[in-house]
C-alpha cells in the first residue's frame, strides 16, 4: 500500500509543469516530515536538483522529525539550501538572507542565487519550509505584500523550475492562507485522521483534478520510509 502510494504520488508530482507555484497545507498534528521526505525521494529518484529555501532554521526541525521517525535524513543533508533569518548551520548552504535587510536587498540576494542555479542546471525545484514563520512577521497588508513579493509571486513562471511551499495554516491568518492559495497554480491539503494520511487537491490546473484524494495509514507510511 505505501508502494502504491509513493508511485501515485510520483505519478502527479510528474504532471507539475515549469513555472508552477504548488502549495502545500497542512496543520500541527500532521506528519508533514513524511510527505517532504517522500518528495524529495521522487526527485531524488528522477535525478532532479532540488534547493531547500529554509525560513528560520524550519529545516532543522523536520530533519529531526524524521530522525526520531527511524527515517533516513539523508536526502535533506544532500539538499543545496538557502537560508532566510535563523542561526543555525547547514552542510550546503547556497546563500544566506538577513531578515533585518531591507526588502530589496533580500528579494537581489534570493533571485541572485536562484540564478546561479539556473546557470548551473538545466532544472530544478524550490522547497519552501517555513513561510508561515516569515508571513507572521507581517504587521499590516502592505507588510505582507512586500513579503509575498519578495518571494513568491514572481517565481510563477520561472522557466527552468517549479516551486512548492509547505505552510501550517494553523499558525498564519486567513487573509494569509487565501493569498498563498491565489498565487499557486495547485493546492494540496494534507490531513491526519484516526491514524490515516489523505492528500487531497484543493486546487489545479486541471480541473477534472478537484477533489481528488490518496490514503495512507500514517504509521505504515512511517515504517515503509524507515526501512
């Protein structure tokens, strides 16, 4: 079953075009870890460069998940990563952003790497961890469209990657969840009830996709990564 999972899972993530902005929602309760550690396994798998965009040591936080979890971390040490704020080392940090920089300092810094990577690959896709953390910073609209500016809205449409954006929708506004959920061209929601997993698409491109659901038990998933 967790098999099956992973190759539907794969299967989709496959259909995700260049230029995409996905959004990925979950709350506290879930094991959000499992669902990094198997897409980064996916592009692991297909031999796609993957850059970690790591918002205040968020990176830090699932590697250990997955440690106490039994699985692998692997893929994460591996990952090339950029760091936005946080005090916290990682192996191949590409870059580092000050959260006290001025807005346009910090959106030259993050385009400047990301277009190091463009130079150096053909493709390759951006994981953000931790954009809730930076979203809460913001004090008023304004703040919030600086800080969506800086970032996410002008990837959509960079023609040599897609991006993804884990999010805990608990700990940001309302306000904040719909504009995330405007920006992206696809929205999964990750659920955790009575031990079982659902990915479900929110929102897509493709809109026969609405609705769409996978399960998986939670501790099965857990047990098949850590093996």
């Amino acid at each position: 079953m967790s098999e099956k999972f992973e190759l539907s899972l794969g299967e989709y993530l496959k259909t995700i075009q260049r230029g995409e902005v996905v959004l990925v929602e979950y709350t506290s309760d879930e094991p959000i870890h499992l669902i990094l550690h198997m897409i980064l396994r996916y592009l692991k798998r297909e031999n796609i460069p993957v850059v970690i965009l790591d918002v205040l040591d968020h990176l830090h936080m699932f590697r250990n998940h997955l440690k106490f979890a039994g699985v692998p971390t692997d893929l994460i040490d591996e990952a090339r990563v950029i760091k936005i704020g946080g005090i916290i080392s990682d192996r191949n940090v590409l870059g580092k952003i000050d959260l006290t920089e001025d807005p346009a300092v910090m959106r030259t810094k993050y385009h400047k790497t990301l277009e190091q990577l463009a130079n150096e690959h053909e493709y390759f896709v951006r994981v953000g961890l931790g954009m809730d953390k930076l979203l809460r910073m913001a004090k008023s609209p304004w703040d919030l469209e600086v800080l969506l500016g800086t970032v996410s809205r002008p990837m959509i449409g960079h023609e040599k990657s897609w991006g993804i954006i884990f999010v805990n929708t608990r700990v940001i506004s309302e306000e904040c969840v719909q504009e995330l959920r405007e920006i992206a061209s696809r929205v999964f929601d990750i659920k955790l009830e009575k031990g079982e997993i659902t990915f479900t698409v929110v929102k897509s491109v493709n809109f026969d996709e609405y609705g769409a659901a996978i399960s998986i038990k939670a501790q099965e998933l857990q047990d098949y990564l850590g093996k």
